[in-house]
C-alpha cells in the first residue's frame, strides 16, 4: 500500500488520509505488516483513489475471498489511464531460481544496446521483456522474485528513459516511471526507487515548473539515504538537480551543486555503484558542467570544460558525442565565431547519422536558430545542406 500510496501521488500518510476523509493514523495501521480490513465506505474510497482493490493493496481477504481472486490480484496504479502491469501480492512459485538470473541477463543487454541500437528498436523489446517480467512475477517468490521485480524495474526505467531523451514522449515516460518506481518497490530497491524518482524531475524541469522538480528530487535524495549510495550515485542526482536549475534559470545554483557533485566524486565511497548506473561518471559530470556554463553565459571555461570532455570521451559513447558537439557549436555561435559553430554542428550530424539522439538534434537545431544573422554566410548554407539533406530529415522524421 506504501508503493501505491506514494505511486498515486501522496507522498504522506497524511495527504492521503486527507484525501480519504480518515485520520493518519488509521493510514498508519494499513500500512502495518497486518491491516485491518476497511469498512466498506472506507474500501470504495480506497480502490477509487489509490486505483487497485484492497487484496493488491496488502489488506487479508475476507472467508468470501476465493483463492483465485487472490491470486489475480495485481498491484495496478490507475490502470485506465497508465496501464501498469501485473504485480500480483501474492505469488505461487513455479519458477526454478534461474529465471531470475536469465530475466536480468536479458535486461543487462537491453541496458548496453541502449548506446548503440535506434531507440525505435529498442523500445519495443524493452517493453516486451517487461511484460515477460510481469508474467513471470506471479510464478516466483522470495529472493527470485525480488530480483526479478529489480530487473523489471530497470527495464521499465531503460523504456522511460527512451521515452523521455529520444522520443521526446514525456507524459509516456511519466506513466512507465510510476511503473518502475512499483516495480522497485516490489524489489525494496531503495537506490533504484531514487534513480526512478530523480528521472521523474526532468519533466517538469523541462517545462519550468522548479517546485515540483525540486519536490521530486527531495524525494529521490530520502529514499537514496535509505540505501548504501555510492559517491557516483549521489553525485548524479546533484548533476540532476542542476540541470533541473539551469533549465529553470539558475546557472549560479546550478554550478554550485556541481562542484559539490566534483567533491563528492573526490572524496569516492565505500559503497560500489549499481551496474544500472552507466550513464554517469566524472566525464558525464564536465559534460553538464560545461553547459550550465555555457547557459551562464561563460564561454570561455565553457569551451575548456567542453573539449576536455571531448577528448575524455569513451569512443562507445556516441550519444554523449553529439550533445558535447552541439554545445560547442554554441559556444561558438554564442562567441560570434559561426565558422567554427558549423563546423562543430556538422561533426554532430556526422554522428547523429550513425547513432540517433533526438538530444544531441535539438542541440544543433538550437544552434542553426542563434545562426540566423549569418543564414547567408556559405557555412551556414553549408550546415543547411546537411542539416536538411535526404539522409539526415528521413532519419529525424523515422524516429
């Protein structure tokens, strides 16, 4: 009841008694390990706000429960309108241990391919290996279904993930994140529920709304002091959060909490990483770093920061190649230099050719817009060439 609570947007027991009409500390005891059943107003007004019948919710069934009920009891936040998958509360185990060990193969490949395969692609074998999840969820119990409803959770946040960078879908990606965020709840993932609710604050970053980012990110940040959080863990959603500023309009916040992340990293854990986080590290840190300056209008460093980034860069990481490119481009264009800003957009192109990011597109789209008073200058006719040529438009329009 706890995940579905927090699933439907309460993130108190007393929010939700007040939407409910009862005390919190009649919430309390139904978030005990032995609820007490509702009274019968009390049950309509739970399914309807929390969206799933009471035996998902965690409550014992009546001697007029059959079995069977039990047993298709899912744990589904607003299906209508999400449509999350099954995660029964009760399981049957049918599944040998290996299942376990064979889903997360699966889902530790769909996590590399990311990098290299068109999130066209991707996304719907992602997506299908979720519903394998789910289906595989009720026939297992114990640690291997913990470890299953883990991998699930990462599957899910791999296809938000795609949803949210590459096919600009966020309200999607807002939906399969509250599926992620139940799945790591299933698994009692404390660091994978702080990664799923961190990702949850781009959006609203995204369209200005800092209150709610930052509301997000809190909530990231408790549910990762829960767990054993490595430095790289923790400085990434201080690389979050400034993101969250800088699209918000505060580069002089933004900056600080990157030089805490760069302490942080210095200082280094005694806790490992996850293996789910590989899409961060000291050299993606420079990368946010050097667009926040960018943002703050510090060319300068933001240039320095940029190319060091570059040639840091790891040859397998394309995507991140084409965002660096792109704020170069800008730096250059922002610098009134337009000949060096083409040539770094085209070197973008030439890469978005290769491996489609639609982040790394909108970064060179933004330049070509700042270019306007040199639209007539031969480079930029030159970057139009490429930028509208036959391979590059059917490329963006296909994905």
């Amino acid at each position: 009841m706890r995940a579905a609570r927090i699933a439907a947007g309460y993130r108190s027991q007393q929010e939700l008694a007040d939407a409910l009409g009862v005390g919190v500390r009649q919430v309390r005891r139904w978030e005990s390990a032995t609820p007490p059943w509702p009274q019968p107003e009390q049950e309509r007004a739970l399914t309807r706000v929390l969206g799933q019948d009471l035996e998902a919710l965690g409550f014992t069934p009546s001697d007029g429960v059959t079995a069977d009920r039990v047993r298709r009891t899912v744990l589904v936040a607003p299906a209508t309108a999400v449509g999350l998958a099954a995660v029964p509360t009760q399981a049957v185990a049918v599944q040998p241990a290996t299942a376990a060990v064979d889903f997360e193969a699966v889902t530790q490949s769909h996590r590399r391919l990311y990098w290299s395969v068109a999130p066209s692609t991707l996304h719907p074998a992602a997506f299908a290996h979720a519903g394998l999840g789910c289906a595989l969820l009720p026939e297992t119990a114990g640690q291997t279904r913990a470890r299953i409803a883990a991998a699930l959770a990462e599957t899910w946040l791999l296809a938000a993930r795609i949803e949210f960078f590459d096919l600009r879908e966020p309200e999607r990606a807002g939906h399969t994140l509250l599926r992620a965020l139940q799945a790591a709840g299933e698994a009692d993932d404390p660091l994978l529920g702080a990664a799923v609710l961190a990702h949850t604050a781009f959006a609203p970053a995204w369209a200005g709304d800092r209150d709610a980012a930052v509301e997000r990110m809190v909530a990231a940040r408790t549910y990762a002091r829960r767990g054993p959080a490595s430095a790289e863990l923790l400085a990434w959603l201080d690389a979050v959060e400034a993101e969250c500023e800088t699209r918000c309009g505060n580069t002089r916040t933004a900056l600080h909490l990157i030089g805490h992340a760069e302490d942080v990293l210095a200082r280094g854990s005694e806790h490992p990483s996850p293996q789910w986080l590989d899409w961060f590290s000291a050299v993606r840190l420079a990368a946010f770093k050097g667009n926040t300056q960018l943002k703050a209008g510090h060319l300068p460093q933001a240039r320095t920061t940029l190319l060091g980034v570059l040639g840091a860069l790891d040859p397998s990481e394309e995507k991140q190649a084409t965002v660096v490119l792109g704020d170069l481009a800008a730096v250059e264009a922002s610098a009134g230099n337009p000949e060096a800003a083409c040539e770094y957009a085209i070197r973008a192109l030439d890469q978005l050719e290769r491996t489609w990011y639609a982040t790394g597109m909108e970064r060179v789209r933004d330049v070509r817009r700042t270019l306007a008073p040199h639209q007539n200058e031969r480079c930029v006719r030159d970057l139009d060439d490429r930028l509208y040529g036959w391979t590059t438009t059917v490329s963006a329009l296909a994905r």
